[in-house]
C-alpha cells in the first residue's frame, strides 16, 4: 500500500488472490479507510469466481469480478464503464 500512500490513481484493477492473507480483502478495507473515492474505483478479476460466502464482500459494494484469463474488450469495457459512472457521480455531487 506504500505506492497508494504517495500516488493518485484513475482506477485500480486488482487480483483477488493477491498475497495480503485476506484474498483482496486487505487492499479492500485499506482503500475504504485510507483513500474510500479509490475504493469505489476498484475492479477485481480472479481465475476462479469466488464461492457465494468470500464474493460477496465485494458484490455487496457493487464492485465488479472479472474472471481470468481476461478478454482485452471485456477489461476495457469494465475500465470504461466504471470511469464514467465516476464521472456522472461526481457531476451529481457537485
């Protein structure tokens, strides 16, 4: 997290299994405590969809699972989309 800490990002497209021991859910709660606009920038992509009981933190946010191996469209799809629901969102807030 010490690269969140010290850089602004667009979006983060992050692997459920990464190696925090929580399976995404450390950079998860890190992000909702640290940086919660970047939390909602967050698109997940995993090789296997995971079961009901470890997706559903992360469907219950609305954030999006992609399963691996990924197809190029779909990723730029869910970048595009998520992007502009950020846009229109903050053209709401203002």
């Amino acid at each position: 997290c010490a690269l969140l800490e010290q850089e602004d990002f667009d979006l983060i497209v992050a692997d459920l299994q990464i190696s925090d021991g929580a399976n995404g859910n450390g950079l998860g709660e890190w992000l909702a405590q640290h940086k919660p606009s970047l939390s909602r920038r967050l698109i997940w992509m995993c090789a296997v969809a995971p079961s009901a009981d470890r997706g559903a933190p992360f469907a219950e946010d609305g954030r999006q699972i992609l399963e691996k191996p990924l197809n190029a469209t779909d990723l730029l799809a869910a970048v595009k989309d998520l992007l502009l629901s950020n846009v229109q969102t903050a053209a709401i807030h203002r």
